[in-house]
C-alpha cells in the first residue's frame, strides 16, 4: 500500500493548524516560530510530489534564511508585544466568518468529490525526468528557457518590493519630514 | 519537442520584432533604475533630477506605445505575453496617467512634506506591473504583474506616514488585496489542473474542446478568478475596501488608483473574460453562466454605489462610491460585448474617458487639499468660483463629464457604452443603468452648487498657489475631456483597432 496519502495529510493538517497558530498567536515570535513549522510542512508535502528541488530550497531559503531575518528582526526590534489591543470582536463576526470557512469548506470538498480528477500526466512524470537527468536540471532548463518570463519579472518585483520597504522604513516618525 | 532535455533555440533569442515590442517596457524598466540611482546619489541634490528622469521616462515610454499602436501581433516569450494593438493602447493610457499623477504630485508632495524619490519610482513600477498586465497571456505572469503593480501601489497609499488614516487604508488594502492575490492564485492552480495551462489561449482552446461541459474544478477555477479580478476593479460585493483607501491614500495616488489601476484590471479582466468565459465557440452554457454573474454585480454595482454616494460629504470618499458605479457601467459594456456591433470598444473608450475626468478631478482636489489632505468636504468648495474661477471651471467640466451630460466625455461613452447594450438586447440592464445615472447626477451637481452658488465659508483657509504642473494636468485633461465629448470617433476608431488585435 502506497503510504504517502498519511504522510500528505499528516503535513497538510500540521500545516493548517500552524497558520491557524501564527495568527492566533499574541507574541510575534512566537508567530513566526509557528510559520517556521508551517514552512517545514510545506517542504515535506513537495517532497512527497517528487519535487526535492524545491522543498530542499524551500528549507533552506524560506525555513532558513528569510525566517531567520524575520525573527532576528522581531527581537532587534524588542517588538514582542502586542503593540495595540485589537479587543474582542463582535461575536456575530467570528460566527460569520467561521461559518462562511465551513460553507467554503464543504463546496471544496463536494467540487473534489463530484468532479471525476482524471488529470491526464503531463510532459513531465517521474520516469521522463530522470530521464532527462534529474530534478535540478530539468527545472534549470525550463526557467530559463520557457518560464523565463516570470522569473525576470519576478526579478522586478522583489525590486519593486525593496523600494517600498525603504520608502516605508526609512523614514523617522515624529521628525519633521522633510526632503529626501 | 521533449522540453526537459532541449531547449528551443527561439526561446533564447529575441527577433528584432520583439525586441521594438518590448522597447517601451525595457525603456520604462531602465528609466526606473535611474531614477533610483539618482535618487539616492548624494553628490546632487535629488528632488529635481529624479522627478524630471521619472516624467520622461513615463512621457516617452508613452510615445513609443503610440508608435507601436499599428504594428502587427507580436508573440513574447513562449507566447506568455504578446504586444498587440490592444496592449500598446493601454500602455499608453498607463503611462499616460503615471506622467500626469507624477506632475500633478510634485507640488503637493512639497506641501506635504513628503517629497522622497521613492514615490516616483513607486509610481514607475506600478506603471510597469499595469503595462505587463494588459500584455500578458499567462496566468502566471497576470500574477506577478499584478503583485508588482498592487505592492507599489500599497506602499503608496500609505505614503503619508505619520498620519493615521494614510496607514489605517494601506494596512486594510494590503490585507483585502494579499488575500485576493491569494485567491486568484488558487483560482490559477485549480484552472492548471483541470486545463493543463497557464496560458489563457490554451485554456480558450480547452474550453472550446469540452462539447460536454467543464468538470467542476474548472468551474471552481474560473469562479475564485473572477473574484479575484471583481475585487481589483471593486465591482460590489468586493468593494469594502475601496472607500476607506480612496479616502486615505495621498490625493494624486488616489487620482492614480481610479485611472491607472481601474484600467489596468479592466483590461486584463476583458482579456481573460472573453477568453475563459465569454469568446466566440464556447459552449452556451458557460456563457450564460458568466452571463448571470456579471449581471449581478454590475446592478448590485450600480446601486449601491450611486445610492451610497448620495450621502457623502467628502469629496474623495464620494469620488470613491462614484468609482465603484461607474465601474458597474463598465461591467454592463462587458456584458453586452458579444452581442453588439461595437463589440468591447465602447468598454475600452469608456475607461480612457473615465480615466481622463478622474484624473483631472483629482489633480484639482489634490491642488484645493490643505495640509494632510484635510478641507476636501463639500463645504470647503462654497464659493470656489470666486476665489479659483478656473479651477471651479474644471472641476465643474470632469463633474458634469462624470454625470454624463453633453458635450463631455463621460457623454459620449455613456452613450455608446449604453448603445451597444440596446444592440445586445439587455433593456433591463440599461434601465437600471440610465436610472442610476440619473440618481448620480443629483451628487455631481450638488458640487457644482456649492462652488457657483453659495458664498464662501467665513474664515476659510487661503488657498495654495496654483503649480505650474498641475495646472498643466488640469487643463490639458479639460481639453481631452472636451475634445472626446465631441469629437468621440477618433477615439472609438482607436479602441476598436485596440479590440479587433485581442
């Protein structure tokens, strides 16, 4: 019997209740301790879909460096307490939303379910990658080639992202602000 | 054709074809880059040189589009993009407004205090993120354009730091739009899987395939995009947000959102519409079904906006609601598209007018705005006749432009827009259409009112001096608007040649 179906629920549902965690969670560590998990969890699940490349950058790039940032950031910063009281919602509220989760819920479910998922394979199983000489080179070869696209694009946009950032934080509140 | 040992030799190179259809995106790219090595080079001093690069590079990027407008189809990159006709006319209305906002800014951002190099090449990207928008074919890189132009634009509603309602609208629209994004990559993945494609073409021609219907997940997809995109043009019910952003958001970004980023998810919006749901040789059932779900939320539009405008007393906040009703007029033109002789031009020609009154008002709110945006309720426009006759003027010309009265803009597009849905045979819908434009013309002209015919409030604050650029904006968006209103064909030829390429 083909064990991975445990295994993808077992990350799937460790997943889920850590998001459910990071933004429950009061502490902002102790937030992105939770999201470190959540990271792991995801890099597990892609490992399960043959695709080692990614989870292992997921770990390392993801789970490693940028949480790493985070956190040092959070504790730089001496941000670890809650710096406003968000109150209590209104109870209609957190009876709505949960409400329209589970109808979103069930729709998913009964969609999955009705719908026969007979997905034709695609140009790249298992066998035709290794084939081709493994995961790394297979996904090298269409970055740059067919998805080269998005990937510049995406080059752009974690510029776009940057200049944001330092025009958010650059800045001192309370000074008079002035010209740049 | 097995492409994980080779790689196709075309997707390396670029023909001389597709290195001019790119030339206005790599210009603009470029004009960014240093714009931002100029702004924080120390040896001079930045405010000037940037704004100027920043200005030029959106004006000429504009220029070169215009250029390219007649060229013939391009395919890019793996057919993941493509500049057409369609794409190069609303490349030129983004960098058309990108130009305009920065122009219209440059003073106020003195007076605010907020004169950093960053908001200009903010503006620059997400110019950029609506030009790879409107030309793109690929789901994947909708996304990222999309990110790319929402990411600036967060930043730039919340500018203004150190006031609170500036923060409390880029946190809700960060927030709201994060979680669209989130659901319009959903809607992606489902649609990969039950299509095996990103690529919109590919799913036209899937869609096409299927004489049997869609399986769910298909339906699922389409559905979680489409919901995706109604919150980025804020069609109700997703329209929460756009007040409170609208009404935070520094004055001339405002003026950007309305005319820029309403464009922009239009245009990728109609893109994708005609091809997942609502082109030629689809099976009659998904269109009847995207039929009915755009018609709903073009007459819930329509009414909540307009009834909810008529009791605002901020002009921004009421310029928000109006936004969201003449998005829903918008939605009507989509609707009819198919069905009418004019096909989509008259949406296209209706979103180049609506982006050339609001960009005008919102150039003359962001001239009257005190410090901290404050002084835009209707009271404080008592008599600007008197004291600006001029601006008065304008801003009376894009009012009654919005409200759809001859010989304006917003006439001649509502016109059409609401023609070419008789043609299409939807009498309900252009009733409640008219109808709701008529409710709209009580809240324009009440402005109107109150700029002509009462005196001005007792102590009111002096005035700003009027820029240079800004009365540049004003007067240049009051001839177009003028210039359309009476003369709207050239204008339509064009939107039609930019529909005919899709």
């Amino acid at each position: 019997m083909d064990i991975s179906p445990v295994f993808f629920y077992l990350f799937a549902g460790l997943a889920i209740a850590f998001s459910v965690l990071v933004v429950l969670k009061k502490s902002p560590v102790a937030s992105a301790f939770c999201l470190v998990v959540v990271f792991f969890m995801f890099a597990g699940i892609y490992a399960l879909l043959d695709a080692h490349l990614i989870a292992a950058v997921q770990v390392l790039v993801y789970a490693g460096a940028i949480m790493v940032l985070f956190v040092f950031v959070i504790m730089l910063l001496n941000a670890d307490s809650p710096s406003f009281d968000l109150g209590r919602s209104h109870l209609g509220l957190r009876v709505g939303a949960v409400a329209a989760c589970v109808v979103l819920l069930g729709l998913f479910v009964y969609a999955f379910r009705a719908s026969p998922l007979q997905v034709p394979p695609g140009a790249l199983t298992a066998a035709q990658i290794d084939a081709a000489g493994g995961n790394t080179r297979v996904i090298s070869r269409l970055m740059f080639s067919e998805y080269i696209l998005p990937f510049e694009l995406t080059s752009v946009l974690l510029l776009a992202g940057i200049v944001g950032a330092v025009a958010i934080a650059k800045r001192k509140l309370g000074a008079p602000e002035g010209t740049a | 054709m097995d492409a994980s040992t080779t790689i196709r030799a075309d997707l390396l190179t670029l023909t001389s074809e597709q290195a001019m259809m790119l030339s206005p995106y790599l210009w603009v790219f470029g004009g960014t880059v240093l714009a931002m090595i100029l702004s924080v080079t120390r040896a001079i001093q930045p405010r000037l040189p940037v704004f100027i690069v920043s200005v030029l590079t959106a004006l000429v990027g504009m220029v070169v589009s215009l250029g390219l407008f007649a060229a013939d189809r391009v395919m890019l990159f793996n057919n993941m993009m493509v500049g057409d006709s369609y794409a190069n006319f609303f490349n030129v209305v983004f960098l058309a407004s990108a130009a305009l906002t920065m122009l219209a800014s440059f003073e106020y951002l003195d007076q605010e205090r907020l004169q950093y190099g960053e908001y200009y090449l903010l503006v620059l990207f997400a110019a950029l993120g609506m030009m790879l928008m409107a030309s793109a074919l690929d789901l994947i890189v909708i996304f990222i354009a999309l990110e790319l132009m929402s990411l600036s634009v967060y930043v730039l509603v919340g500018f203004r730091r150190a006031d609170r309602r500036s923060n409390e609208a880029a946190m809700k629209y960060f927030i709201l739009g994060a979680a669209a994004s989130a659901i319009l990559l959903y809607g992606t993945a489902l649609l990969y899987g039950a299509t095996q494609s990103t690529n919109i073409r590919d799913i036209q021609a899937f869609v096409q395939s299927q004489s049997g219907g869609v399986s769910i997940m298909f339906t699922l997809g389409a559905w979680l995009v489409i919901v995706g995109f109604l919150f980025k043009i804020a069609s109700v019910p997703f329209h929460m947000w756009m007040p409170d952003v609208y009404e935070g958001a520094p004055t001339p970004i405002t003026g950007f959102m309305t005319t820029g980023l309403k464009a922009a998810a239009f245009a990728t919006f109609v893109r994708i519409f005609i091809s997942t749901g609502y082109g030629d040789g689809l099976p009659a059932a998904i269109q009847s079904h995207m039929h009915d779900i755009i018609v709903v939320c073009a007459v819930l539009t329509m009414v909540i906006g307009n009834a909810v405008a008529l009791t605002q007393t901020n002009l921004k906040r009421m310029l928000a609601y109006s936004s969201i009703a003449h998005t829903g007029y918008i939605l009507v033109g989509m609707i009819a598209g198919q069905g009418s002789e004019q096909g989509y031009a008259p949406v296209v020609l209706y979103l180049v007018a609506y982006a050339v009154m609001n960009m005008g008002a919102f150039a003359v709110l962001a001239i009257l705005a005190a410090r901290a945006d404050q002084g835009l309720n209707l009271r404080d426009f008592s008599g600007l006749s008197s004291r600006q006759p001029w601006l008065a003027f304008a801003m009376s010309v894009f009012l009654l432009s919005m409200a759809g009265i001859p010989p304006t803009a917003g006439f001649a597009a509502k016109y059409l827009l609401f023609y070419s849905a008789v043609q299409a045979h939807e009498i309900g819908l252009v009733v409640i259409s008219v109808l709701c434009s008529a409710i709209s013309v009580y809240y324009y002209l009440r402005v109107l009112v109150h700029m002509y015919m009462h005196e001005p409030e007792e102590g009111a604050a002096p005035l700003r001096p009027v820029s240079v650029w800004a009365a540049a904006v004003v007067a240049s968006m009051v001839v177009l608007t003028v210039q359309i209103g009476t003369l709207p064909a050239g204008m339509l030829a064009a939107a039609k040649r930019a529909v005919m390429s899709l």
